[in-house]
C-alpha cells in the first residue's frame, strides 16, 4: 500500500507520498528452522537483506519535489518463535509469540526532479 501523511518542521508542514512501492530483491544467505519440543517452532534468519524502489513526492508550502528511490536494507536478523498447539479438535493453528528483529545498515536513494 502507499504511505501518505504529515510531519511538522519548524514553521511548516510538510505532506509527503510515497507510492507504487516494489519489493526488488530479497537475500536469506543464512536462515533455519527448529522444532522446540512441546512448544513449536523456532525461525532464525541471520544476515538477510531486502531492495525496495518507490516514487516520492514531498509538499512543503515553499516547494515540492518528486521521483524515484531505492531503499536497501542490510545485515537484517530476525529470531521468530511460533506455538503450535497440539490439540486434535480442528485444523492446525500457528501463532507467533515472539519476534525479535535487528537491522544494520539503511542506505537511501533519491532521484528527482524540482
């Protein structure tokens, strides 16, 4: 979905959108899963990165701007606990009772255009 708002700096507003967002690349180099017994499963993901290109526009009652951009997220570390109920009266269930998730590095691009 797009992300649209506001934020207020100093004497000013300043609306921002930022659309047609795209999930580019997505790396897992280390990732693994164990059962914990009795309990459920442990997900572990260790140095996984994510692309992602979007348009901006950003409006300022001084000027406006748009364009393009890519968002690359890296060093990323998620440690995820899901239970697993061991009933027999319906179908299977998952739920997650813990996340813990960790990122390193954010490196921003903007291209555009005034």
């Amino acid at each position: 979905p797009d992300l649209t708002g506001h934020e207020k700096f100093g004497l000013g507003n300043v609306k921002y959108n930022i659309s047609r967002i795209h999930v580019t690349a997505v790396e897992l180099p280390s990732a693994s899963i164990s059962l914990l017994p009795g309990s459920g499963i442990k997900l572990v993901i260790g140095n996984a990165s994510l692309t992602i290109d979007m348009n901006w526009n950003i409006r300022t009652w001084m000027f406006k701007d748009s364009g393009r951009g890519t968002v690359h997220i890296s060093k990323v570390f998620v440690t995820a606990i899901f239970s697993t109920p061991l009933d027999n009266t319906g179908p299977t269930s998952i739920s997650l009772t813990s996340c813990q998730t960790t990122s390193g590095d954010v490196d921003i691009k903007l291209n555009g255009k005034t």
